[in-house]
C-alpha cells in the first residue's frame, strides 16, 4: 500500500513527509504530515515559504526559506528556538529544494499551507 501511495504522488507531481522534531513549532507539530508540491527547477521560490528541502549533510527538512544568500544559495530557517540556526545549516542550493508544503496534516485536521 506504501509503494502504491508513492507512486501516486510521484504521478501527481505531489509528495508527503513526516514532521520529525519542534523546529517549526508553532506552524507544524511533530508527528504531522506535510503534503508538499513537488517543484520544477526554473520554480520561482519566494522567501517566507515552507519548503521541503533535502540537506546534504542532515537529509530531509522541512524549513521556511530565507533570502537568496548568493545566485541559487539560499537560507533556511525554522519558526522555534529549538530549530538550528541557519549559520550551522548552511545555504541550501536551490537544486536540493524539492518542493513547498501546501498542506498539514495533524491529529486536528488539516491547515492550508502557503
């Protein structure tokens, strides 16, 4: 049922991924569920988005995109405190943002993302 589910998303150029963590606390929850859309390359991003963003080093997060720190670099920050700071994170590549969220989905229903 899992493989079929990704199939479909990947179809309907859709993707879904599990909140792990309070770094986007007050806008997501640990244990949520992000339906995000899935971007091509020349996709205009626009800072103050929640992306979805695959980090060489710390694998996939879902974050709020900054600023474009340098020509297809950009900042990724988290809503929290808890949230590591983006200086430790590193500019993200605009090639390792693979989509922006549209939907939560949380034991309370769902919220409209973006």
């Amino acid at each position: 049922m899992i493989r079929l589910v990704q199939g479909i998303d990947a179809l309907l150029g859709f993707g879904i991924v599990r909140v792990s963590g309070l770094s986007m606390v007050p806008a997501l929850e640990d244990g949520d569920f992000v339906l995000f859309r899935r971007l091509s390359a020349d996709y205009g991003l626009s800072p103050g988005v929640i992306v979805v963003v695959r980090h060489q080093r710390l694998g996939t997060m879902v974050k709020l995109l900054g600023e474009e720190a340098a020509p297809g670099q950009f900042r990724l920050h988290g809503l929290s405190a808890l949230s590591t700071d983006s200086h430790h994170m590193g500019n993200t590549a605009r090639q390792d943002i693979i989509g922006q969220a549209v939907l939560r989905i949380g034991p309370h229903g769902t919220t409209r993302l973006g």
